[in-house]
C-alpha cells in the first residue's frame, strides 16, 4: 500500500491506536498527517516530531472533536484524502449511575463527530478519499460498566453505514474498524482493566491481545484502492475473540 503525497487527518491521534494509525500513514509515504488531541500537548507535540522524523509533515488540532469549532479549523486545513475518527472518550459506569450529560458528552465525541467531519470536510475530498471509524466489541456485545460507550460505538458504525450510502456518488468510501481489546493507556479508565487483559489472552485464538499496529494495518487496506467496493462495513480486528460462545 501506498500514500504518498495524500493528505490525512486522525483524531485522537497522539497516544495509542490513533498514533500507531498516523505512524502508518507516515510510512506508507502520506505527506502531510494532522493529529487531533484533548488536552496533552506534551504527548501530541512528542508524536508530531515522530512523524516528521518519518518524513511527513504534521500539525496539530486540539480540543473536544465533536466542537464546532475543531470542525471549522479542520475544513480549513483541509481538503483530506483520509479521515479517520479515532478519538473516544465517555464515562465507564454501571448503566443505573450514568447521567444524561455523561450521555451527551459520550454520543457526541464518539458519534456524532463522525457526522460533523464529514459535513464540513466531505464536499472539498476527492473521489477516492475515505473515512473510518474506530469502532469496538461493546457496539455489539454486552461488556461491564460499558453501556455508554457501547451505545456511542453502535452509533458510530450506524452513522458509517448511512455515510457509506450518501457519499459514494461523490467516490468517497466510509468505513469502520472495531477493535478487540487492546493494551493502551485508554484501559486505564477501566476498573476491572487486569481481568480484561488476562481473559482476553486467555480467550482469544490468535494467542495474543490485538496491538495498535494491527488496528492501524486494518484502517490503511480500508483506505487503499484495494478496498474500492468495501462500503459502509466494519471490519472486527480482534484476533477471534468473538468468535467464541
């Protein structure tokens, strides 16, 4: 697979999946790769300097994705040849002690970010451009404490297969990946993040836990020209972990 000379944008794309995703780009030759973040400027300025390293030109986007604002100031570095919403966030809690601004906060940066993207940037991309999302099991399975994010993550594939649909007669592909567990700093913010590891080791065929290396191999096949007629799908890279009863 090639890139070179395109133009691509990753939101959360300083630490984890989405900079593995932008690392990749980087080599396979993208010329210039942007990196949405939150709050750590440290982390997105370390990974900037990483892929010019890699011979790309980086820039920055920080705040909340799902803002108006962070839309407006991505058209405008724009147009992009690859977009991939990487970013999540949301509250990790037993369905009974959420709260509807945590619903709003999680629907909005992990859905509904999807759809502004592509509002704003979709009318200046080329045909043959993309979009992916980065889904997860929880959009489909039943996973503990995850019924916010879960809920945010089937949305998010809803909205691909809906884009998938609108976009292709401008030539433009949307997809999703959904990802199995993963050892990054986002599981963190799960209490039970020990127990999640050693049954997902134990579980999964493959033999090990999905890296952000895989994620990011699946994210560039769904924006190469080899996934041409590959619309509105989402691609589980997760090693046969749901495979399983």
């Amino acid at each position: 697979m090639s890139f070179d000379g395109t133009s691509v944008l990753v939101t959360g794309g300083s630490r984890g999946i989405g900079k593995a995703i932008a690392h990749r780009f980087a080599d396979l030759g993208a010329a210039r790769v942007g990196i949405g973040y939150m709050r750590n400027d440290q982390a997105a300025e370390e990974t900037a300097e990483e892929l010019r390293a890699a011979g790309a030109e980086p820039f920055l986007l920080r705040g909340n994705v799902s803002s108006e604002r962070i839309v407006q100031e991505a058209v405008e570095l724009g147009p992009f040849d690859t977009v991939v919403h990487n970013a999540a966030t949301g509250v990790i809690e037993p369905a009974l002690e959420t709260e509807d601004r945590h619903w709003d906060w999680t629907l909005n940066a992990n859905a509904r970010a999807l759809l502004s993207l592509a509002r704003g940037l979709a009318p200046e991309m080329q045909s043959g451009s993309s979009f992916v999302g980065i889904s997860s099991l929880g959009s489909v399975r039943v996973l503990e404490n995850y019924v916010l994010v879960g809920v945010s993550k089937a949305a998010l594939e809803a909205v691909v297969r809906y884009l998938a649909v609108e976009l292709a007669p401008r030539g433009i592909r949307v997809n999703a990946v959904s990802a199995g567990v993963v050892e990054t700093g986002a599981l963190d913010h799960f209490p039970n993040r020990e127990g999640m590891i050693s049954h997902g080791l134990k579980r999964t065929p493959a033999g090990r836990l999905v890296e952000p290396g895989d994620v990011a191999d699946a994210v560039c096949f769904l924006c190469s020209g080899a996934a041409e007629m590959v619309r509105g799908q989402t691609l589980v890279v997760d090693g046969g972990f749901s495979l399983l009863a």
